[in-house]
C-alpha cells in the first residue's frame, strides 16, 4: 500500500501495452486532461503480495521535437515529484534514440531507483540487439516483451525490491483523516481553520515515504491524524500537472487514511473529479463525509440546503448513506461539526458487532423477507456474523449462495445500515456456503 511506480518513456514504445498487462481495467483511473488529448492512467497492481500503484504518464500529443521535450519533462517531472520507483521504458525496434537520451540524462539525476526496460525484446536477435541501451548509463537493464509478458517477471522483482517499507495501515489506532478534494475547493484554508496554530501539533511522525507525512492534532477534544496534507510539495512547472498532482495527491492521501473529508466548492458542485475521488475513497473502502465548502457564497432561499442535499445523493447512488456538512472555512462554520462527523464516522467503521447481536436483528428480518426464489429454488440464510476486518465486512451463510441477487444484497445493506449506523462507511457483504 502507498508505493507508486511510474512509468516513463518516449511514445510507441510500449508504456500503456505494459499497464495494460498490470493493471485490471476495472481498476484503473483515466485522468483527461481537459482539451489535449491524452490520457494518463493509475491503477495499482500485486506483484508476488506486494500492492503498489502504477502511473502511466501518458499518451503525447501529436506534434513538433518541441511539444515532445516538453512532455518528457512533463513525465519525469511527475514522476521524480510522485513516485518510489521509475520505469523507463525504452524500445529495442528503434535502438537508442536522442529522446532516449535526452530522458537518460534527466533520470541519470534521480536518487529514486530507477529501472530500465527494454521493450518488445520478442527474439534473440533482439536480445542481442538490446546491449547498445548500455550507452544511456543507467547500468543494467531488464529486456522484455509487454506484449507477452516475457522478462516482465524479473523488472517486477527488480521494481518490488526497490521500493521502500510500506507502514501497515493498522498500526496506529487513532483516526486518520485525509482532506481531499479538487484544487482551490478550500482544503488548505479548512485545515488552517481546524488546526489554528501550530501549538495544536502534537508531533510529527516521519512517513515511510518521502512525502507521504502523518501529522498528529488533538484538537476540540479529539486527537487525530491529518494524513498528507496538501501543499507540502513544491509548485509543479508545468500547469497541466496541477490538477493531475492533486489527483495524485488524493489518491495517496486516501489509501492511507481511515476517513476521507471530500471538500467540495459549493459554486462548484459535485462534477466528474469530485466523482472521481468520491469513488475512489469508496472503493478503498474508506469512511466519507462530504464538505460542502464556501457555503457563504451561496444564495439561499427556504430549500436552498435540502435541494443542494438532495443533488449530491442523486449523484453518490447507490451510496447515498454518507454526511454531508455544509461548512464555510471563511466564516469558521461547522468547521468542528465537520470533525465531529468524521470522528463519528471513524467510530462506525471501527466497530464491530457481537454475532450474538447481529443474529438476533438479522435473522427475523430475513425470515419475513427471505431472497426470492431463483429458478425454483429456495435460499435459506441460517447464520451472520461480522469478519475481523479493519472494515466492516459481513458474511451471510446459506445454502445456495449463488442464488442471491444484487437487490437482496441491497436489501440487507441497507437493512444493516439503518440497524446499526454505518454512515459514511462503505460495508461488504458476503454470501457463503454453509
Ligand atoms: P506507448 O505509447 O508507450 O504507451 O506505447 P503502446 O503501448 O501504445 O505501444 C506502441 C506499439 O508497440 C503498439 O503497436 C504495441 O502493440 C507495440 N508493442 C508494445 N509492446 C511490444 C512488444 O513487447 N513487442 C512488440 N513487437 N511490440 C510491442
Ligand atoms: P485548496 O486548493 O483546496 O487548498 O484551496 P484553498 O484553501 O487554497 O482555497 C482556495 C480559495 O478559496 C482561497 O482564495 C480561499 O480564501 C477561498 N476559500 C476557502 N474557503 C472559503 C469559504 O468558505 N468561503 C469563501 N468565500 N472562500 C473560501
């Protein structure tokens, strides 16, 4: 968890091929940047146990040497500021090129591990052919074939074996919030307001990884950790970067966190990117309380709240169970409302129910709403019970567990959820065989 790999290199020699080997789609996040046509993806992978992210820096624009150099600075530049490890990607077909060189020279600087693949190494010729690499002084280099995996194995170890330790996510027990959101939605001004001076750190606790930081408060009574807090890491050169950087950023901050604070611009709404980060905390299971910022700025009439309320849940379907907190860091409102909810939401996701409990609620409701018959058999659920996870995650035996649909399981989430409270915490469920 929290490692990320990039992979840079000169277009057509194969980056997104390899990615593509990696990464399930499913997984995978596409940032488009707005008017330029190209993409950058981030999905992660397992190697062997080992979780890390990889960064696909991205397609190119069609164009002149210039628009070339700018983007190979633009890639290495994301992935010096980003990444644990970098993967330049050269090609065997088309022998070292002064791109290549012009990246070498860059990565030459780097004091991160940086590996070098040669790619579409499909034959022994080619496997001869891959010694002139030799010249762009980055020492040894993994020949390999992304279109069918070969040699693939050996960078993966080399790529593992680079990367720093990992903290286990588990080994602290107070609360960590991320703040996260698009840039310029007012993440730095909410914390400035939370944290007010510095005489609220408590300490500093060094994150494995370079910038990856967990910075203790105790602040309102609750004592908490704000994880990788935005701003710490130097202005990008580039612009485009900008918006992908806090992507990044988000993405980092969120798999290291129990609880994510999705600040959103009320002048803004809840659009695609807000979506974006929204899914991501969800798919990482991660608790979730919406901030609905610059709430000052906003004409209200009588509903005003209730249809802006409203908007969003149409938006987060079917996960509408999350808080929403209409806050103004201007005018310093709801500020520890909004700290209190994620305490609470970190409190739900952490607890767990005695199965004794949870039998004795679950079990007459099932038997006065059984799952529907399905090809004319019957389901018969006999037993629940809470899985020891550090998020809560549910198992419902039965006979025919392949029987259940997706609205049963609704059913009984949202039957779980008005019993026990799970707001802002995404719960999995499980049918298994008894
Ligand atoms: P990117 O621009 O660096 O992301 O490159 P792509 O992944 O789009 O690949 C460019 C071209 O190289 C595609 O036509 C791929 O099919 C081809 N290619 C990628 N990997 C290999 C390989 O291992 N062997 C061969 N022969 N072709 C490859
Ligand atoms: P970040 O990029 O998400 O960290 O956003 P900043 O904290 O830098 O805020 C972006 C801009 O929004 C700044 O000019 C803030 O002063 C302004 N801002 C932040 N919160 C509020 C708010 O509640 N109301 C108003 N009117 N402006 C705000």
């Amino acid at each position: 968890m929290g490692n990320i790999v990039a992979i840079v290199g000169r277009p057509n020699v194969g980056k997104s091929t390899f990615f593509n080997r990696l990464i399930q789609r499913r997984e995978a996040i596409v940032d488009s940047v707005s008017g330029v046509t190209r993409d950058r993806h981030y999905g992660k992978t397992d190697w062997n146990g080992h979780r890390f992210s990889l960064i696909d820096t991205g397609g190119y624009v069609k164009g002149s040497d210039d628009v070339f150099e700018a983007e190979i600075d633009r890639q290495v530049e994301l992935a010096i500021d980003e990444a644990d490890a970098i993967i330049f990607m050269v090609d065997v077909e088309s022998g070292v090129t002064p791109m290549d060189e012009d990246v070498a020279k860059l990565l030459r600087k780097v004091e991160k591990p940086v590996l070098l693949a040669v790619n579409k190494v499909d034959n022994n010729k080619r496997l001869e052919n891959a010694v002139e690499f030799y010249s762009l002084g980055l020492g040894e280099y993994f020949p390999i074939a992304s279109t069918n995996g070969s040699g693939t194995g050996d960078l993966l170890d080399a790529v593992v074996e680079a990367l720093p330790e990992v903290e286990d996510e588990e080994e602290n027990e107070l609360p960590r919030f991320a703040v996260v959101g698009r840039p310029n939605a007012g993440k730095s001004s909410f914390i400035n307001a939370l944290i007010g001076e510095e005489r609220y750190i408590v300490t500093d606790i060094a994150g494995t990884t370079r910038d990856s930081m967990d910075t203790r408060y105790n602040r309102f009574g609750f004592e908490f950790n704000l994880v990788d807090t935005a701003g710490i890491r130097r202005k990008s050169k580039v612009k485009e970067n900008l918006e992908f950087y806090s992507v990044m950023r988000s993405v980092r901050a969120i798999e290291n966190c129990d609880v994510c604070l999705l600040v959103l611009d009320a002048t803004r709404g809840f659009d695609g990117q807000v979506q974006n980060i929204f899914w991501l905390a969800h798919r990482n299971h991660k608790g979730i309380v919406i901030l609905v910022n610059k709430w000052d700025l906003v004409d209200k009439e009588t509903n005003t709240l209730k249809e802006y309320e409203a908007m969003i849940r149409r938006e987060i379907e079917p996960f509408t169970d999350v808080p929403i907190v209409f806050i103004s860091v201007l005018t310093k409102q709801r500020v520890f409302k909004a700290i209190e909810t994620a305490v609470k939401v970190f409190e739900s996701r952490s607890k767990k129910i005695k199965t004794r409990q949870l039998n004795d609620i679950m079990l007459p409701i099932i038997e006065k709403n059984p799952p529907p018959a399905y090809k004319g058999k019957y389901v018969k659920i006999k037993f629940c019970t809470q899985l020891p996870t550090p998020h809560p995650q549910f198992a419902f035996f039965c006979n025919l567990p392949q029987y259940i649909r997706d609205p049963y399981k609704r059913f009984i989430e949202n039957k779980l959820r008005q019993e026990f409270d799970f707001q802002g915490v995404p719960i999995t469920i499980y049918f298994r065989k008894k």
